[in-house]
C-alpha cells in the first residue's frame, strides 16, 4: 500500500514526453475549485530524453503484465536536431532499491547552489539531512526560497507541513504560502543553471515510499521559463517567514513536536 506508483507520465509515438505534477482530474485544469486556484507544472520533451520517460513508463508497465514488453517496439528512432546545447534528464525514483534518487537530486541542487534556489511543494516534511541541508544553504547566504498551499488539500498534513517552518525560518530560509489557493507544483530552480520538474515532493512517501520521475535540466532556455514562473509566483503568495522565525509559545512548539513524531507514516 505505501510504495504507490505516483508517476505522471504521456508519452506519444516515441516523439512526444509530458511530466509533471498534473494527474488526470477536473481541479487540476481549474475546472472545478475545491481549494481555490490550483497551481501544478508540468514540462514538455522532445528528442531523446523521451526514451527516458518511455523506459521508465515501461519498467511499470511491465510489472503489471505476465510478460515483459518488447521494449524495441516502443523506442522509434526519430530524426530529430537540438535546438540547444543542454542536458535534459528524465529519471526515475524507485522505493524498492536502496538509492534514494529524489532526494538525492534535491540535495545536490541545494548544496551546489552559489545564488539561489527556488522550491514549490505541496507538502513539507523533511529529514534531518535536508533540514540541515537547507538550513546550511540560507546560513551560508544563499536565497532559499520555499512556497508551500495557501488553502490545504490535507489540513492534518498542513499542519505537520507548518511544523517545520520554524526552524528554517530561523535559519534565513523564507517560506511562502500561496495565497490564491493549493499549489501542486513539484519544481526548483538553483542560480538559473539548472531545474527540475517533475511528480517529486519534499515529503517522507515522495523520497522514500513512492514510485516517482522526474526531469532535470541545465543548459536551456527552459531554466529561465522555470524561473519565470516563480517570479510570477512570489508576488500572489503571502511570506510567512518573519512570523515563524519569532520565538513562539511553548505550548505551539510542543504540538509541533507531537506532530512530527508521526511526519514519517505522511
């Protein structure tokens, strides 16, 4: 039950790839409004990176079947020129190895990060190795950056998701709630080089119990457009840094621990 396939991914004839945050429901295009304006990414590929998203579909697929696919057929060799020179990097995350990928790729962002680095997630549950990886970031002056709902899908979730704010508030991380809504957006961006955008949050079930892909890339114009897209963000967004990093009662930090004793079954 806990190790759930939570990929996202459509792949067409072997030319087209899309990942991302989006599943396959009415709140997700703003057809309906259950938590106000939902906000979700997802990025587009071309070329051979869409290999990457086929194989990584097709290693589930074939475990769904009694005999395994035949691979070749789905992998067309299609004519196709770079418009860039960049790297573009489908992966994959798998709950059953002992490699954490997802979080790895998070990890080595933010330790890399020179200027800045930019996160959306929906939820916000950490380990102690990225708490001290973010809060090692933002002590060592680099612009970290976190937005997280406005308006919660789960308020239990919520609340252990505020439970962590505190303490990298504390350590200059700056925390964002968007306002307009919930934002499903997995996405980061560090110092305009490189990002990612995939199914990946920075949760205990995303790192380490889910089947999850992502995309990484440097090099491209696509960074920017990611980084755009957080520029357009910040400004509907409220900052809550200023009011978790002041010393609060005894009595919310307490519940905050009690909360995150049970972080790891969310």
């Amino acid at each position: 039950m806990n190790n759930r396939d939570h990929r996202k991914i459509t792949v067409v004839d072997g030319r087209v790839g899309f990942t991302g945050g989006y599943n396959l429901a009415e709140e997700y295009f703003n057809r309906t409004h259950p938590y106000g304006q939902w906000k979700d990414s997802g990025i587009r590929l071309e070329g051979d990176a869409v290999r990457g998203l086929t194989l990584i579909f097709l290693e589930l697929w074939g475990a769904t079947q009694k005999a395994a696919p035949e691979v070749e057929r789905y992998l067309p060799d299609v004519p196709y020129t770079a418009r860039e020179n960049a790297v573009v990097l489908p992966y994959a995350d798998n709950p059953l190895d002992d490699e954490a990928t997802g979080e790895n790729v998070y990890l080595n962002m933010i330790r890399s990060a020179k200027d800045y680095v930019y996160i959306t997630t929906p939820y916000l549950i950490l380990s102690d190795e990225m708490q001290r990886t973010l809060r090692l970031a933002a002590s060592s002056g680099v612009d970290v950056r976190i937005i997280t709902p406005g308006i919660p899908d789960k308020k239990l979730i919520f609340s252990v998701t505020r439970s962590y704010y505190a303490s990298l508030a504390k350590s200059g991380v700056r925390i964002y709630e968007y306002a307009p809504g919930f934002i499903h957006a997995k996405q980061c961006v560090a110092d305009g080089t490189e990002a990612v955008v995939g199914t990946i949050n920075f949760d205990f079930r995303s790192l380490y119990l889910h089947f999850e892909n992502a995309c990484w890339f440097c090099g491209c114009s696509a960074v920017a457009d990611v980084r755009r897209d957080f520029d357009a963000l910040f400004p509907v967004c409220r900052e809550v840094t200023q009011e978790y990093a002041d010393t609060r009662s005894l009595a919310v930090r307490g519940w905050d621990c009690v909360l995150r004793l049970f972080s790891p079954l969310m």
